[in-house]
C-alpha cells in the first residue's frame, strides 16, 4: 500500500472528508470544488489572518533567538504583478500584490492589492498600518520615496525608513548627487563571486544637518556597485544614492549596508520561488479572488518551510512530497 495514502486516511477522517458511497473510499474535493473555493475566500481577512500568524511565529522565534534586544527587524516593502491574470481581465492588466517581508526570516507579515485604480503609493500606508513597526527599519525602492511615507513611518508608527533615491524625486537626487563624495571615506565593504559573476560594494554615509529636503532623513547614504562576468576583465560601476531616518548612533555603516542588500529577499527570497518553484505565473487560477488567495498561501507555505529551516524550497516541497506525513511533522502536528 501506498505509504503516502495510508498516512493521509485519518487526517482526511478527522477533516471530515467523505467517502465515496460506492467505493467506500475517501474523495476529497476536485480541482473544480478547490478552485471555486479559494475564488469565493475573502482575501482581505486570509491575509490578515495569515500575517498575523506569521508575524507571532517570527517574533516567538526572535525573542528565543537573538543575542541582543537592541537588534532592530529589517522589513522590505515591494510589488509584485501575477502576470498570468492579465489573460482573464477586461483591462489587460494582470492582478499587482504588495507585500511586506521580515528580512532574517524571509515571511511575509502581510499582503494587499494594487488595482487598477491606484498604485503602490496609495497602498503603502494601508498594508503597514496593522503592523506595529516600533523601532523597526522600513527599506523600499525609488518609488516609495515619498514625504508622506517618512511622515507615516516616523510620526504615526514610531519607525525608521531607509529610501532609494532615484530621479523620479530630482531635487533631491540632485542634492545627493552634488555631496562632497570624494571627500567621505569608505565605511563598509562588500565583496561576492558566484551566479557566474563577481561584484564589490562600498558603501559611504554622512550625516545631514541641514538643507536636504526630505522630512527625518539623518544620514546620506552613497553605494557603489562593480560588477563584472567571471569570464570577462570589464568591470561595470553603478552608483545609487539612499536616505535614513537612523543617525550613526543608531546604526553602524556595516549595518545600514546589510540592511540595504537584506531588501532584496523580496525579490529573490519570495518573488522569484512564487515565480520558478511554484509557478505563479503560469498558474490558471484567473479569476475573483483566486490569484490573491493563491498568493496568499504561497507566501504562507514559503514562511512555514523557511523558518523550519529549509534552505533550498524546491528540494524541500520533493521531501515532503515523497511522504505526506512529512507535512505533518515540519507544521508541528503528530503523523497519523
């Protein structure tokens, strides 16, 4: 007998799975039965509770775990587009996701949508807003470069924020741009080989005391990225400028460097397994809530796994695949 289908019977017995009248076996519901399911589910109150949830299992295991209290939790803020449900709207666009995510425990705390009618801007404060941020350090790109976000993030949250600046705020990159740079010493260096490639970062910060027109901003932050193939002696040199709320009192140049590479395990940390191990993108499920929920659950599945340790989630969804009772053990409940 198949191990696999033994270990499942009385899990499906206590969820009250029916058997089939005929057979005497345990059908659970079609592919059709879960898919109109998930599209009915309220997604607002899925992702609220499953944030919650997550955010409890992320701040348990912090309080167990970390050496100092002091040590602030990183969050990064990003979308993200479902690109397959372009194909079922009357507009042509396809779903957009915001998510926040916990850097050191790379899970989602929460999630909201981006409709057609607005942009990520507008839902910057929404998805923050039952969080409490208090004394943590909020790190998003260009885009969420906005005084109202400082305002929100410092004022009503108690917050820090560290913002990339790029020319859709000219002003200011201007005044980053035209700082002393040559002048200040490097603080923190950054050196990788691997992906085929090789890159050096250094990272330069000066405090501001005057005249830099963006509300809190404490420090200037300049970072210089080469890159270069491993097959190739041609370096490529790309500089980017950042503003923080935090003073050097309150953060070390080695910290505000890590906490600026820690943005982007929203990108390939949660975004790109959504994309390569699960799929998104391809995903039939088009319509009313479904993308969302589906999301939803992605994003749960892949906090659950990264906190139970799991480095690669491919190899580990072919573990737990190969005995369901796996999935058991790794959410904490005892195998049938």
């Amino acid at each position: 007998m198949d191990r696999g289908r033994a270990a499942v019977r009385p899990r499906l017995a206590s969820l009250r799975v029916r058997r089939d009248p005929l057979t005497r076996q345990f059908k659970p519901p079609d592919e059709a039965t879960i898919r109109r399911v998930l599209e009915a589910v309220d997604a607002d109150a899925l992702d609220e509770a499953a944030g919650a949830w997550v955010s409890a299992q992320v701040n348990a295991a912090r309080a167990r775990t970390r050496a100092s209290p002091r040590r602030r939790a990183a969050l990064a803020v990003d979308g993200k587009a479902v690109r397959g449900t372009r194909h079922a709207s009357e507009s042509g666009q396809a779903v957009h996701l915001m998510a926040v995510l916990d850097h050191q425990a790379c899970a989602v705390l929460g999630q909201i949508d981006v409709d057609g009618k607005t942009n990520e801007i507008s839902r910057f404060r929404p998805l923050l807003a039952n969080l409490d941020l208090t004394g943590c350090v909020i790190t998003a790109d260009a885009l969420h470069t906005q005084r109202d976000h400082a305002e929100f993030l410092v004022h009503e949250k108690k917050a820090h924020y560290i913002f990339i600046v790029k020319k859709n705020q000219p002003g200011l990159h201007a005044q980053l741009r035209n700082l002393p740079w040559r002048q200040i010493p490097v603080l923190a260096r950054q050196r990788d080989r691997g992906h085929g490639r090789e890159e050096s970062r250094t990272l330069k910060a000066v405090t501001v005391t005057a005249g830099l027109a963006f509300p809190h901003a404490a420090q200037a932050i300049c970072i210089t990225r080469r890159t270069r193939p491993l097959a190739s002696r041609k370096w490529r040199t790309v500089t980017v400028y950042a503003i923080t709320s935090l003073t050097v009192t309150q953060a070390s140049a080695s910290q505000l460097a890590e906490w600026i590479r820690g943005h982007w395990k929203i990108e390939n940390q949660l975004h790109w397994i959504r994309d390569v191990t699960y799929s998104e993108d391809a995903s039939q499920v088009r319509t009313r809530n479904g993308p969302r929920v589906m999301a939803t659950l992605r994003n749960l599945v892949i906090a659950i796994l990264k906190m139970a340790g799991a480095a690669s989630i491919a190899a580990t969804c072919r573990h737990h695949a190969r005995d369901a009772a796996r999935t058991l053990t790794t959410l904490g409940l005892t195998p049938p």
